[in-house]
C-alpha cells in the first residue's frame, strides 16, 4: 500500500484546491485500485501529469490529450499526458513534466507539482504509475508536438466532467465497467477516466448522476483497466 505525498503549499494557490490537497494527504491506493503490487516491488516506472489549472479565477479545468488514432494501443483514446520513466528523470515529477513538454509543448516552469499521488501497478505491462498532481500557474497554450502519438490536447473544465448529464459508465467487450465522461467530443474512460473521478470526490466537486447510465465501448481491442475505479491502460492479450 502506498499513500498520497503533499509537497510545499506555494503562493498564490488558488482556495479551489484546499479540500483536494487536504484528502490527498490522506489518500492510499486503495483509493484508486483493488488491485496490490507484488511482494519485494518490482515493475517499471512511469507517471503521469494532472495538471490543474484556470483562466478564470474559480474555474478550475484539467489538462487531457487524445492520442493518435494510429497507434497500435489506446488509438485515440484520452489520457494524461505521461509514460515511462527515463534514466535520467530525478523523480517521478521529473518523468511527468518531461513527458508532457514532449508530447504537447508543455513548458515546465509554468506548472508547480504539488503532490503524488498513491502508485499504481498494472499487471499486464508490469508498469508502476505514478499520478502527479500539479497547479498549472501560468498557462499558455499548448498542442501536439508528436503527432504520430497525439492528435489533439484540450482544457476540460471541472464544472463540465462533474455535470451529471457527461458522467457514464461503459463496458468493456470483456465485461469490464467502469466510470467514464463523455465531453467535448471525447470519450474518457479507463485510467483517467478511474482517477479524474476519485479526485472529483476528493475535491468535493462531484454531483449526483446516475450510474446505471452504460455505453457499450467499441473496438475489442481496447486497453482493459483491471480495477475498480479504472487503472492505468491494461491491454487484452
């Protein structure tokens, strides 16, 4: 079991973000995962950015890109920006905000990390994900860089995924159901989908909608998440 890391509160911060940094304090992996890493550790790191921001004072949004629709896994599916860790990555801040100005010209100094949350194992890819909560505090716009890896980044507002008319659940050809939100465009599910919803109790944010809402998900192919809540991208064999 690991639980949530919060760093230093920087100035400036905006209030919308005390209730979610308080329970992170507090928050384990259980949280987010039934799922437990083997005994002794072991699997590959990886992280990935929630980055947090806002255009206008109380209106916090979050940063999601959509990969591209050529890619042998998760082809046009949304996610955090993020992937594995590098030999030269400090840390997992580090992986998380080097993997976010690859892939959508991020620039690093423009956003503050504030806390890690619990990792993630995933079973199939042998990967540990770190989810890294960060403050976005001097936006600026943002868009593809690898475009055989991403085809479009977008703002979702937090009013908009905790609008009870964007929450669904969908399932999986395998059998698999879990949280999704269907906004702009974008169908989020799996990973994401899993901890953009924890973290939208976390916060306080979250409204009443109804779960019994399902969306069958097209494609068989489609990555698997193996845990309650979603967990991070899980391919079928």
């Amino acid at each position: 079991m690991s639980r949530g890391v919060v760093l230093e509160r920087p100035d400036g911060l905006p209030d919308w973000f005390d209730p979610l940094l308080t329970r992170v304090a507090v928050c384990r992996t259980e949280d987010f995962t039934t799922l437990r890493a083997p005994i002794g550790g072991g699997g590959r790191a990886s992280a990935v950015l929630v980055l947090l921001g806002e255009d206008t004072p109380g209106e916090p949004d979050l940063l999601i890109l959509q990969r591209a629709a050529t890619m042998r896994n998760h082809a046009g599916q949304p996610a955090f920006p993020g992937g594995a860790t590098d030999p030269e990555d400090a840390d997992a801040p580090a992986t998380a905000l080097r993997e976010a100005s690859e892939e959508v010209g991020l620039d690093p100094s423009s956003a503050e990390v504030l806390a890690l949350l619990p990792d993630l194992w995933i079973p199939v890819s042998g990967f540990v994900v770190t989810p890294v909560l960060a403050w976005w505090r001097k936006p600026h716009p943002v868009y593809p860089l690898q475009a055989t890896e991403v085809a479009h980044v977008a703002r979702l507002p937090i009013s908009e995924l905790a609008d009870p008319e964007n929450r669904i659940r969908v399932r999986h050809p395998s059998g698999w159901v879990g949280p999704a939100f269907q906004i702009r465009g974008l169908l989020v599910w799996g990973f994401t989908a899993g901890v953009i919803s924890t973290l939208l109790d976390m916060a306080g944010w979250s409204r009443p909608w109804e779960p019994g809402r399902v969306v069958e998900l097209p494609g068989a192919a489609a990555p698997v998440p193996a845990a309650r809540g979603g967990a991070p991208d899980e391919v079928l064999p």
